[in-house]
C-alpha cells in the first residue's frame, strides 16, 4: 500500500513543479521588464497606461507610494494631477493569476518636472506708488440681450519684478440701450501706461454716456438701415458716424494729454492702444461700431460658427516698434476713417476683444484672426480642452468672470504678457 501512495505523488508532483516553474519564469520576466514611465508636470494632468499586452498572466494588484505623488492608480493606468515635482520611487505590487497569495515587487521611478509657472516670482505691485492698479480684475453682466465677461490679469514678465499690468478694460451700459466695452493695451516701456490703458478706456466710454451724442448716432443709422436712402445719402449717415467716433478718440487723446501736462510727463509716458466696440439691438438686427488703434484685436463670430469677422484695423508690425497708440498724433490723420467699422448682422454667437496676452499665445499671427478652425479650437481651449483642465462654462455662468481670470493663467513658453479677454456671449 505504502509503495502505490508514493508511486502516485511522485507521478502528480512533475506537471506541479513544471507548472511552478513557469509562474516563477513568468514574474521573474515582469521584474526584470524596463519601464520607464513619461514624466509628469506638476500641477499638470497625467495619463500613462501601463502596457501588460506580453504579461497575460500578471495583474498589478496597487503602486506603493504613489499616493504621496498625488496621482492613482485603476485599470492599469496611472492617472491625475502631481502636486510637486520630485523623483518618486514606486512599488509596483502584482501577483501571477495562478498564485494570487504570492504578492511580488517591482521597482519603477517616477519624474515629475518642476511646474513652469513656479519659477516665476509674484511680487505685489507698489500700493503707495502713483496711479496703483490692482493686479487682477474681472466683470460679469448684460450687454443688450447678451451677456458679457470679462478678464485681465497681469503677466509673469510683470509679476516676476513687482511692476503693474499695464492692461485694463470698462464696460458700460448706456443710455437707450446702447452699451460699449473698450480694452486697452498700456506699453511696457512706457512709465505711466497703465494709467494711459485705464485712462483710455474710461474716457472714451464716458464719451458715449450721452442721450445727446447717442441720438446723434442713431438717427443716422436709422438713415442708413432703416429707410430707402439714396447712395449720397447712405454715404453721408456713415460719416456722419465716423465723425461723432472720431470726436470720442479726440477726446481720449486730449485726456492723456491734460493728465500727462498735469502730472509732468510727456503724452508718449501712457502709450496705450485702444478698441472698442459701441452696440445696439435695433428691429433690424445688431449694429456694431468698432474702432481699433494698435494690436489688439475684435472678432465677431456668426451664430453657426461658420465665419468670423475682424472687426478692426491691426497695426501689427514685423518689428517691436510696429504697433501704434492712442498716444501718437500721427494716427490723427485721412486715414482715422479706415480705423472704424460700421457693422449691422441679425445675430452671433461671440464678440470678442483681446489682448494681445491672449492673441499671441493663441493665435500667433493675424491671418488666423479669420480662420473658423483656430476659433474652434480657442473655444474648446476655453470649455477645458486644455494642460491645465480650467474651464469657462458659458451655460452655468454664476463664476465665469473667476473662471475665466483662471483660465488666463495659462502657460505658454515665451508669452508671459498682461492678459485681458472680453467675450459678449
């Protein structure tokens, strides 16, 4: 009896060593398998799937000491947001699917890259010195039917050396309906621009705050949208708009040139650009007067998204002196007539003014302006399709204006500007 039992083991213990064998030979494989995970960015969102196609049989049970990356780990993919940037050690835990009491190791390394953005400075611009800004601003509210947000946030290359933004914006709604967004672009170089962008931008919507001035206007657009008129006449309405726009550029540039007498600069010290957009809803549809000076641009979007308008003059040149400014009075020219835009449509989707914080990263050069792809692309930029994942939603609107402050802080390699972005949606 003794002689069949062990007969009987040693015929039943082969399959089981060779079967042992093969599990070992099989984790023995995984171990010494060279993965190198992509390296991840703080602050950024990482993906990485790990790759078990050659390793049927192993399944990764946890990766010890992922948790202090910030990151997790489900279905074979290592996934979420670093919070700083390290070298992180990690134990990839598995088992083999025929021995799952057996927990092994394996060893991988994880780099997480410094986020860009933390090697800038932030230091607080002077509160004492004169005509301080803050260093953020935003806006939400109607504008006509629409609605309109707002953002301006100063750039690195300002925050970086405590300097001030040089950006800044005003809405207004205005009498009979009437509203106007203005943004101005204050130059670097220019000791008191952003006084000249406030400035600006202040002055040319408190023009239009005038039943007067605004009647002005809209008798001849009724002349020139509302009535049979003929070409004489048409041509004479749309001047007369041009002049009574060009009265409120005027008078931007007397305010610069009174504020820079009385505080002792010359004009050229609050070199700012300027642009904005004057809008109404008549019966006939939206009229949009449009003015620009310098390089920021103003689009509008139709309501399908299947063309855009530039809506001003971009005085964009090859070299760094190639912009222009409200400041200079060679703009005061024949040629200020081209600079406004008379614009009637029965609908759109976006109106946008920018920056050119925001024009240069997004947009690199002025043909894009009026390509329909790039504004697709800018908006899903803006719905979160984006390194950051922030998102500005349109539809639930409560915190837009903070979103989209949020938003403007993205990261772009060179492009560390003042950014402001207005969007009537």
């Amino acid at each position: 009896m003794m002689g069949k039992f062990f007969r009987k083991s040693a015929g039943e213990s082969k399959p089981k060593f060779m079967e042992q064998a093969a599990v070992y030979k099989e984790k023995e494989e995984f171990k010494d398998a060279h993965w190198v995970l992509k390296n991840a960015g703080a602050k950024q969102f990482y993906e990485f799937q790990l790759d078990m196609d050659d390793f049927p049989n192993i399944e990764i049970q946890n990766i010890g000491g992922l948790e202090a990356t910030g990151l997790s780990f489900e279905n074979n993919k290592i996934s979420g947001t670093p919070v700083t940037n390290n070298m992180y050690h990690l134990d990839v835990q598995f088992y083999h699917i025929h021995d799952k009491k057996q927990i092994e190791t394996k060893k991988v390394q994880l780099f997480v890259n410094a986020d860009p953005k933390d090697l800038w400075k932030n230091i607080p611009s002077d509160r004492n010195a004169a005509f301080y800004k803050s260093e953020e601003d935003s806006f939400k509210g109607s504008f006509s039917d629409k609605k309109i947000v707002v953002a301006s946030k100063r750039g690195r290359s300002h925050a970086h050396e405590g300097k001030f933004r040089e950006d800044d914006f005003a809405v207004n709604n205005l009498p009979g309906d009437w509203n106007i967004v203005s943004v101005s672009d204050g130059a670097g170089s220019a000791a008191a621009a952003r006084e000249g962008s406030r400035l600006a931008t202040a002055t040319v919507n408190q023009f239009f705050n005038s039943q007067e001035i605004l009647n002005g206007i809209e008798s001849n657009i009724d002349r020139l949208y509302g009535t049979e008129v003929s070409i004489g006449e048409h041509s004479e309405a749309e001047q007369n708009i041009k002049n009574i726009l060009s009265e409120s550029v005027a008078e931007v540039y007397q305010a610069l040139e009174k504020t820079a007498s009385e505080n002792t600069l010359s004009v050229s010290d609050l070199h700012a650009t300027l642009i904005f957009t004057l809008l109404k809803k008549f019966s006939f549809g939206y009229v949009i007067l449009s003015f620009g000076v310098g390089d920021c641009p103003i689009n509008l979007i139709n309501p399908d998204f299947s063309e855009v308008k530039l809506l001003n003059q971009m005085d964009v040149g090859e070299f760094s002196g190639g912009t222009r400014f409200i400041t200079m009075k060679e703009i005061f020219n024949d040629q200020m007539d081209s600079r406004f835009r008379i614009t009637c449509v029965d609908d759109f989707s976006y109106l946008v003014l920018m920056t050119d914080g925001i024009y240069d990263p997004k947009f690199i050069t002025e043909n894009k302006l009026e390509d329909t792809e790039n504004w697709k692309l800018f908006f899903e930029d803006l719905a979160g399709n984006n390194d950051d994942r922030t998102k500005v939603d349109f539809i639930n609107d409560e915190k837009i204006h903070e979103e989209l402050l949020i938003w403007s802080d993205f990261w772009s390699r060179g492009n560390h500007d003042d950014r402001t972005l207005a969007i009537i949606y």
